[in-house]
C-alpha cells in the first residue's frame, strides 16, 4: 500500500475547503475533493492537479445516506484508507436583514436545514467515514467550526461577535459539543478530531466580507489535520490557539 497519506476534505470545491485542500496537497497528501456538484468538484480538481497536487473528485452530499455510504466506496476502493479527514461542508441557512437571524421569528426550516448540514451530516460522514480511518497508522479528523459557536464569547457582552445568527451560531455550538464526544470515545486510540475556527474569510459564505483570505482560513484546519502522534484531541482551536467553549 502506497505510503502517500489520504485526505478527504467535504465542501472542498470553494473557498476554504478548497484552499485545506490545496494546502494539504501540496504538503504531499493525495486529496479526495468532496463535493456534490459534478462541474464544480471537477473543476476543482483540475486546477488542483494543474498545482501538482493529486487530486480525485468525490461525489458526496453529506445530508444523504447513500451518497454518504458510495464516498466511502470510493475512497476504499481509490486509496483502501483515509488518513485524513476535514468536516468542512456547512450552510448559514437564510439569513434576514444585516445578516442576521432573529430566534424570535426564525422559521424552524432553517434550523432544520442547517443542523442537518452542519451536525448531522458531519456524523454521517464521520462514522461512514471511520472503518477506513481506523486502518491509518495515525488518523485525524477536522471539524471546521466557527468563533460564534464559542458560547463563553456568545455570552460576554463585552466581545463583539457580530449578528445574531440563531440558527447558524448554534448549529456550531452543537458540532463543537459532538467534536468533545467523538474525542472521548476516541480516547485511548490513535485518531484525535478537534474543532478549527477560520476565522471571518471573504468567501460567497460571506457574501466577501471579512479580512482574511481562504488560504488564512485554511490554515488552521490544515495545522489540525497534521497534527503529530500525541497531540491534541477534544479542543477547539483557531490561528492564536484554544478558543474557549
């Protein structure tokens, strides 16, 4: 079996998924490009291999089960294990005027919709995804976070954290809670799986505000799908370090 590490980055067409991808590519990893639209995945995958780096496409759509199932079908049968794997994919779901989504009139959809993407779907990839995981000598797992799901920041009125997002900043939270429980189930075993923040990135998530760039985005993400045997696991950590619950 080829010594060349595996890495399977979801909703890595765009934006910052791309850019892990990217990075994770060109320090040597052979990168499985998640992504449900056909055009944009393999697009995504030209240019990567225009880059050098070895890219393949995944079809996968994270809120389906049998997508979910084929991809790791896939990737066994490419590569036979997954060294690496970042939980990127995510929506805002519909947001209101200035960005923002007030709990008090959000239409229950939209909280459906997101947690779906952003919770479950990261558990549906993860435990399709861990039999071939299990077969790396050191496994990592990725969950692209955000700082709004931080809820001792949340919760200061003295640290501005932007709009009230009722449905998204949730969702986070709630994935940050699952990282913490993936952890302690992996406790004792080589795979750690820790929660990255990137960081507010002028990405279309964004509408192209923010002051950091995908590639900044990104890094933080791919520091954690890198991380050495014995580092940490259950931690929630963004380009300064830990960012507290």
């Amino acid at each position: 079996m080829s010594e060349t590490k595996i890495a399977l980055v979801t909703g890595a067409n765009k934006g910052i998924g791309y850019e892990i991808a990217a990075g994770l590519g060109a320090l040597g990893y052979r990168v499985g490009v998640g992504a449900r639209d056909e055009a944009r995945r393999e697009s995504a995958v030209e240019k990567l291999r225009a880059a050098g780096v070895e890219a393949f496409g995944v079809p996968l759509e994270v809120t389906g089960d049998q997508s979910v199932t084929d991809a790791a079908a896939l990737i066994g049968r490419q590569a036979g294990r997954l060294d690496v794997l970042v939980n990127n994919a995510g929506i805002s779901g519909q947001m209101g005027p200035g960005w923002a989504q007030d709990p008090t009139t959000l239409d229950l959809s939209v909280v459906r919709a997101v947690v779906e993407t952003n919770v479950i779907g990261v558990i549906r990839v993860t435990n399709a995804m861990l039999p071939l995981l299990r077969r790396s000598a050191s496994p990592r797992i990725v969950n692209v976070s955000s700082a709004v799901a931080s809820l001792t920041r949340q919760a200061d009125p003295g640290i501005e954290i932007g709009p009230i997002m009722a449905a998204y900043a949730p969702s986070k939270s709630f994935l940050n809670a699952v990282t913490v429980h993936y952890a302690r189930q992996f406790a004792g075993t080589n795979i750690l799986i820790n929660a990255a923040c990137p960081g507010l990135v002028a990405t279309d998530f964004t509408g192209f505000h923010g002051p950091r760039t995908p590639e900044q985005g990104a890094a933080t993400a791919i520091r954690l799908a890198t991380l050495p045997d014995g580092g940490p696991s259950g931690s929630f950590f963004d380009d300064d370090g830990v960012i507290p619950w």
